[in-house]
C-alpha cells in the first residue's frame, strides 16, 4: 500500500478553468485523481481533499489550491503534468490494543427497509427468480442520512409528545416542525429541553445563560445529533476493528463538526447529493487485520466522493 500528498500545481489552478470544475461536483476531484493510475487501476483509492494554504502554511507558495491524501494499493504516477506527488510506502505497525489518534471525513448514513410501492408488480416481474421468502423481495433498503434523520425524527417526537400534529401538514418538513413546536410548545416544551440539557455533557452548562425556548430547541438538536453521530462512530468501530478511547469520566473522545451538503448536479431527482462529517479523536484497536483493512479501504459509503479515508498517528 501506498500513502500521498498530492497537489494540483498552482498556476494550473490559477490559469485554467480547473478549480470551477473541481467546485461544480465532488466526483470531479475522484476523477481527476484517476489520472495518477492505468484504467485497471483506477478503484483502487480512497482519499481526502484539503486546502493546501491550511495544511502547508503560506510560506512555500500556497494558495486556496486543493492538496489530496491518499492511500492506494498501487504506486501513483509522480510524472503527470497537473501533479505535485509525494508518496511512500504505507505499512503501519499495528497491534492490538494501541491507541491512536484519528481523522476521519465520513458519509454518515443508516439503512432502512421500507415497504416498496407496487410491491405485486415488483414480484411480478422476478417471478422467474426461485426466492424461498417473497416477502423480502417486497421491502427495499433505504440509506437515511444520519443527521437529517436524527433532527427531524427528534422534532417529530416532541411535537408527537405534545399533541402538535394538528398545527402540521401532511409531510412536514424540519423548518415547519420548529416553528410549530416554538409557536405551541410553551412551558411544557421548555422543561422537556431543559431536562434534556441537563443529560448533555457538552450542552448542560449552557443552561447557566438563562437562554430563551429558540435557544434551547438548537442546543437541544445539536445534542441529539451529537448523540447520534457517536453511535454511529461506535458501530463503525465494532465492524472496523476499533472502539473509541473513552476520558476518565468515560466521555467518549470524539468530537464531530463541518456538517456539509454535497449536491450532485449530475445526480438523479434535484435533491441527489450526500452529506460528510469531520471526526477527531481517540481509537483503540481491537482487531488489527479488519483495522488495517479499514485503513486501507475506508470506511463507510461515498468513497468516491472523497469519504472514508481514517487518517491515524500515535499518541
């Protein structure tokens, strides 16, 4: 395996139309790096794109140009004429039971199944297939994003909770559910956050500030979402080889932050994209050969995209 620093030159970026197509679409970025590898070798990559002014400082020519980690199984090209490539040997000494410092820009997603909408004509037209359980065929998996799910599932609750329904319509969205639950929600909707502030290890504290209802409902979604986001780090690390370290009042040490949007213009429907999260903290390895595949394959969805590169360093 194979680890690189990788920038794009920067007169390239300043005298060509390059920079507008990297900005137009995440795949772009994947697709120019494509460029470092034969046509066999192509998928197989997984990397991370940053500012070169942020990682390098601005004393060695730098601008806003991007810079790409990487970690490939074969060797890329160090002769294209885009390029600034950097790359060694990545072979980390791993055992079981060190603990690491840890990056990672990941895809966040659960997976549901749901009822399919025509699900006879769907069995229909497999009916030439021998399935021993048709009923499965008659459900699909859904990826929710993770974030989105938690916040709206979490307004949904409250407004469930407080008998609310009647002030929504049909398919709410979480715009409409916070202006409901902050027009009706009253003192009864105050002492619900403010207990669930008094839970949250990051957000209680605030309470001292005397905030108003709006105040506590943002603090209130950011904690849920916080909570959510460390669960679904916790199951990433029971299916990659890892467990995140936990401090001696056994708060997890992990923190998340640069929640994005990413549109697909090319995308099916006008809402095709994906989100990605920034997480920092601390890992224990438990298993090192699924750790070290982690390592080198990423993890989580949207890898084409520039997710799920774990960048990792001793502590």
């Amino acid at each position: 395996m194979y680890f690189s620093r990788i920038r794009v030159k920067p007169d390239i970026i300043r005298e060509t139309q390059l920079a507008v197509l990297l900005s137009e679409s995440s795949y772009n970025s994947h697709r120019l790096l494509w460029d470092l590898f034969t046509e066999q070798s192509r998928r197989c990559f997984v990397y991370r794109e940053e500012i070169a002014r942020e990682q390098l400082g601005t004393n060695r020519g730098v601008r806003g140009e991007p810079i790409y980690y990487m970690v490939s199984s074969v060797r890329p090209s160090t002769d294209k004429p885009l390029f600034y490539v950097e790359t060694k040997e990545y072979r980390p000494g791993l055992k079981e039971g060190d603990q690491l410092g840890f990056n990672l820009r990941a895809n966040p997603v659960i997976t549901q199944k749901v009822e399919r909408d025509n699900p006879k004509k769907y069995l229909e037209a497999r009916r030439h297939r021998k399935v021993k359980n048709q009923e499965k065929l008659t459900k699909k998996r859904v990826r929710h994003d993770v974030v989105m799910n938690c916040q709206k599932e979490f307004l949904t609750t409250l407004c469930h909770e407080f008998n609310l329904q009647s002030h929504l319509p049909a398919h709410p969205q979480k715009r409409e559910l916070k202006k409901v639950l902050l027009t009706f929600g009253n003192s009864l909707l105050d002492d619900r956050l403010t207990a669930i502030l008094k839970d949250s290890y990051v957000y209680g504290e605030r309470l001292d500030q005397s905030p108003i209802l709006r105040d506590k409902l943002e603090w209130a979604i950011k904690a849920m979402t916080d909570e959510a986001l460390q669960e679904w780090m916790i199951k990433q690390g029971e299916r990659h080889g890892f467990k995140v370290a936990r401090d001696d009042n056994q708060q997890l040490k992990l923190q998340n932050s640069g929640y994005l949007w990413h549109s697909i213009k090319a995308g099916k429907g006008k809402n095709s994209g994906f989100s990605s999260v920034d997480f920092t903290g601390n890992l224990i390895i438990t298993n090192v050969e699924t750790f070290r595949k982690a390592l080198f394959e990423g993890i989580g969805p949207a890898k084409s995209f520039g997710c799920g590169l774990m960048l990792v360093r001793r502590l």
